[in-house]
C-alpha cells in the first residue's frame, strides 16, 4: 500500500475492530434470549411431562389392584370350583349355557335348537294321480326353539319351552316338578312326552335320521297335558313311568272336558358295559286311550316333513276306545348299532268300521366311520361327542352312516277294498319306505344331515326324497 498514509491504516483498523465488536454482542444477546426461551419450554414440557408419569403411575396403580382383584377371584374359582355363596351362581358352558350354584341346590339352563331343512320330491306319475301335486324343491325351519330349565331348592324342576317353527309360537315341553318324592321317585305335571315309544322319547337334537319312522309318526302319541311320575333303578339300567294325560293337542290345549287316558313304560338295559358302548336294551310300552270325541285317525308323511301329503291315512273313524302296544329293542356293539320297534293298535269301534286293528314297525342299522358310539342315557339315547371337532386344522368332525327300513299296515279294515280299491273313506290302508342317511357331526352340538327316502305306498304308488337339515342346538 505504497502512497497510503499510515495514519489512514491505523482509524481503518480501528473502525473494523468497533463494528466486529458490536455485530458479536448483538449476536450473543440474541444467542442468550434463543437458549433462555429454549430452556422455558423444556421446563414447561418437563412440567407436563411429570404430570404424564404420575397419571400413568395412578392408572397402573388401578390397573394392577383389578387385575390382583381378579387373579384372586378366579384362583378362588378354580381352587374351589364355584362361588362360595350358595346364592350365587356361576355360568358355564357344558354343551350348553348354564348358571348354577356352589351347592349345587340351583341351575338354571338357558338353550335352543334351531334346524333348517331343504327337501326335493320326484313322485310317480300314479302317485301324482291318486294323491295331488308335490313341489319340486322345499324349504322350512323345522324347529326353532328356546327354553329355560333348572331345578331350584334341590328338588323342585321346570321347563318352558317355545317352538318358532312356521311363523307363530308354540308351546313344548312347558312343566314342573318334583324330585326324590318318596316311593315314586319323581314327578312331573304339565305338556310333555308320553312315555311311549324309543325313537320317540330320544330328543329330535340326537335321532338317527331327520324324521321318526312311520310308525311312530302314525301311532305315538307324542306330547300330551297330563301327570307323569318315574324313576331310575339298577344304575340308571332300570327306568319306568306311568302317565295319566287328557285329550289335548301337543301344546297342551284342552279346552273340552279332560280325557282319561293312561300309559306306561318300562326300559331295561340287560346290558350296559364300557360307557355304553357294549349295550343291549329292552322296552315295553302300553296306552290305553279313550278319546272324547269318540273318533281316532292314524297317518304318517313319508319320512319328509315338508310333504304336502300323507302317504297312509285311515281317515277318522269312530271308537269307543283304544289300545296301542309297542316293543323297543336296541343293540350297541362300539360303533355299530341297531335298533328296532314294534307297534300294534287295537280300536273297539262305535260303527261299522268293525275293531279294525294296525301294526307297525321298523329296523335301522347305523355305523361310525370314525369310531364313536350311541350314547346311552336312562332308557333313551343321548348327545354324541366327536372324537375330533371339525376344525381349520384339519379336525373332521363325526361321521355315521345309517339304513332304515319302516313299514305301516292299517288294511284291517272289513269290506274296505273292492277289487284293490279302497273303499272305507279313501283310507291310504299301507305304506313302507326306505331311508338312508349321513350324519356329519361338526362338534357335539352342530350336525348335518343327509337323507334320501324311497316310499311306497299301496296301490297309490312311489315317491322320492332327497332332504338336507343344518342343525344346531345350544
């Protein structure tokens, strides 16, 4: 810098000096007021942050005192298996939805049946002739059913049970009773089954096959308002009961004078050995009947309860009164099993009808390709539980195959033919079928059913059915 004054150099020097110096103090006042509002945040989220931990620290405290509240309640459970307070109850799920007490003096159930069934009809030409039209295909809820049942106090039981089935409500089994009376045992008032007939008495939750056989649908009596006592001896090997019951219709309306009718039932497992699966079972059933009305039908549907029409129908005639017999005979041998019935009527009849008498009866045979067996449960059978369940993981379920031969024989009416016409009320005087089946057990409380039916009926002619049912019950 030749020619520049030295003087000039040095104010210059000076200047840049005062100004670098002020710009730094400006700068770190400004650095000061970033890190002092800076550390006033982070106090304030500090602040809220502890205000977070002593929530969090409550809400555990909460948590962890209900969850010690429940570890105690449930260990006090299962080490006493129920409430200690008599009355309290405890739900359970036992194929089925249940309260019941510690004491064991109070249950309560809770459950249905819901069963839907699809059903396809190829008639005979003559069949068509002689009996009208059959739909092609079908559909119907057969059953739909709810109900409450238990015992209270130790003896006292009840059951009110409701049937949706067709669009309206009506009653089932709707009684009461008592438990360990002396001498007879039990005793039961109110709409319930008559004791006649096995495949009758076994609920529709466990028969062989979607509908009863001919005979039974045509003779037994089925549900009846009346008085019931019986009991269990040997074991439960032995069971007897005695009924008396009116003329009501099978929800138990009687609304005409009460009927004096009469039956009685005794079940004898000669044999009953490894859980049922060895098993020979016998049965005798009476019902004398002496109906109000002084008349009495018998007819059946063809093992389809979808049919439009009867395949056998006598058509009402006049009795003064009646008797029916039937005879069970049941053999259980691990996964085969068969079972027949017999049945005879005896009418004495007020008109020229002459005391015709009926019989019927039927046989099946039924095996489990996977190795289960027919429970049996005081003189009927029970709930089968699969080996395996149907299950995502491979579980198949239950099979069982079955095979049912049933016939019905009403042609003891006098003079009721005319060269192989009937002539007595157009009476349907005889018919037989065939019915095969699968049963397909997804758990013990869900089953399909398949079932194909060849009919025949006398000088009418022959009919087909394949049926389909979903079913379940809970």
């Amino acid at each position: 810098m030749r020619g520049f004054p030295s003087y000039a150099i040095a104010l210059l020097v000076c200047v840049t000096a005062l100004v670098g110096g002020a710009d730094r103090a400006v700068a770190d006042d400004r650095t000061e007021d970033r890190l002092k509002a800076l550390e006033d945040r982070i106090r304030v989220q500090d602040e809220e942050i502890g205000k977070l931990r002593s929530e969090l620290a409550e809400t555990r405290r909460g948590s962890e005192d209900f969850e010690s509240q429940l570890d105690e309640y449930f260990g006090k459970l299962e080490e006493e298996g129920a409430w200690q307070e008599p009355g309290t109850l405890l739900p359970q799920w036992s194929k089925g939805t249940r309260l019941s007490s510690n004491d064991k003096q109070t249950e309560i159930k809770f459950g249905g049946r819901v069963m839907i069934d699809l059903a396809w009809f190829d008639p005979s030409n003559r069949m068509k002739e002689n009996l009208g039209e059959f739909p092609n295909s079908s559909g119907e809820f057969r059953r739909a059913r709810l109900y409450v049942s238990g015992t209270i106090y130790g003896n006292v039981f009840f059951k009110a049970q409701y049937d949706f089935a067709g669009g309206d409500v009506d009653w089932k089994d709707v009684y009461l009773g008592l438990k360990k009376v002396p001498v007879v045992g039990n005793i039961r008032v109110g709409n319930q089954k008559v004791p006649f007939s096995l495949e009758e008495l076994t609920s529709s939750k466990y028969i062989t096959f979607m509908e009863r056989a001919l005979p039974v649908e045509a003779f037994a009596p089925s549900r009846k308002l009346g008085i019931a006592v019986y009991n269990s001896e040997l074991e439960g090997n032995l069971n007897w009961a005695l009924m008396w019951f009116t003329g009501s219709d099978d929800y138990g309306d009687s609304k005409s004078a009460l009927e004096s009718s009469f039956a009685g039932r005794v079940a004898w497992a000669v044999v009953n050995e490894d859980k049922g699966r060895d098993l020979i079972h016998l049965g005798v059933s009476l019902v004398y009947r002496d109906p109000l009305s002084d008349s009495a039908r018998y007819r059946a549907r063809p093992s389809a309860h979808l049919s439009p029409h009867r395949i056998v129908d006598s058509k009402s005639f006049g009795v003064d009164d009646a008797m029916l017999f039937g005879f069970e005979f049941a053999w259980v041998m691990d996964s085969l099993s068969v079972q027949l019935e017999w049945m005879y009527v005896s009418n004495n009849s007020n008109d020229d009808s002459g005391d015709p008498n009926f019989m019927g009866g039927y046989v099946y045979v039924s095996y489990w390709l996977t190795g289960e067996h027919r429970p049996y449960k005081k003189g009927t059978f029970s709930r089968v539980k699969p080996s395996e369940n149907l299950t995502a993981d491979g579980g198949m379920g239950a099979w069982e195959l079955a095979l049912r031969y049933a016939r019905v024989d009403l042609d003891d009416f006098p003079n009721t033919r005319v060269e192989g016409e009937p002539v007595y009320g157009d009476v349907l005087t005889g018919a037989q079928n065939i019915t095969f089946g699968v049963n397909w057990h997804w758990n013990p409380n869900t089953r399909m059913m398949f079932n194909y039916v060849w009919n025949d009926t006398d000088d009418v002619g022959g009919l087909n059915v394949f049926e389909i049912r979903f079913q379940i019950d809970f």
